[in-house]
C-alpha cells in the first residue's frame, strides 16, 4: 500500500461524507420549502426570510436558541477538517467569550433531520389533503 492509495481512499471517504450531507441538507431543506409551498402564496419570500434572517439572528442570540435552526444540524454533520483539529482550542475560547455554543454529535443531527424531514413532509400532506378536502366541498355545496 502506497501513500497515494491512502490519500486517494481518504479523499474518496470524505467526498462520500460531503456528498451524504449534501443529500441530507438537500431533504430537510427541500422538506420545508415544499411546507411552505403548501402553506403559503408566497413561499420564496417566507424562505428567504427563514434562510437569511432567522437562521442569522439566532446565531447572535446567547442560549439555545439555534437549536431552532436547520443549519446547526446540518453543520454537526460536516466533517471536521485538519485545519479546524488545529484551531479548536482557540475556536472554543472565542465561542465561550462571546456565546456559549452547545455541540450536537452527528447521530443526534442525523436523527433530529430525518424526523424533521418526516414531520414537515407529513404535515405537508396533511395541508394539501385538507386544502383539496375544502375545495372539493366548496364546489360540490
């Protein structure tokens, strides 16, 4: 074993890691965005509100309000890099100084996805089924 098919399986597995989170972010966000679709006249407005207002207020809010937020999951997931291993401690030190930031191991994130993909799928249907239910009343009465 050579060190190039080392270093061409460790950048197989991480472009696996990365293409598995892309999929996953993909779904959830996917998930709300059909939500809002469902819901409302308006979805792109309401999700770029979501996207760049929510999920960037929270960030600044100290406590643990960003567990509120799809993107705190999705970056559990991410791998963590050689250069982030370098840098934790410095990285934790300014964290703490300025907000206290809870960590989340991936299995939690995974699993906290998957059943918010779930649960916004789910009431997704539940929306439509009970929009095409009125309709369907509506033009019968």
């Amino acid at each position: 074993v050579t060190w190039r098919t080392v270093a061409v399986r460790e950048v197989l597995r991480l472009w696996l890691h990365y293409a598995g989170v892309v999929v996953v972010a993909l779904s959830a966000y996917g998930a709300f965005a059909v939500l809002l679709g469902a819901l409302t006249q308006r979805p792109i407005i309401y999700g770029v509100i979501f996207l760049f207002g929510w999920q960037r207020l929270v960030s600044l809010i100290p406590g643990a309000a960003d567990f509120l937020t799809l993107e705190k999951y999705v970056n559990a997931l991410l791998p963590r890099l050689a250069t982030q291993r370098q840098n934790e401690v410095l990285r934790v030190a300014l964290v703490e100084f300025q907000k206290q930031q809870i960590l989340v191991a991936w299995p939690k994130a995974l699993l906290t996805l998957v059943v918010v993909i779930g649960v916004l799928l789910a009431t997704t249907c539940l929306v439509l089924r009970l929009r095409e239910y009125s309709r369907a009343r509506a033009v019968g009465a």
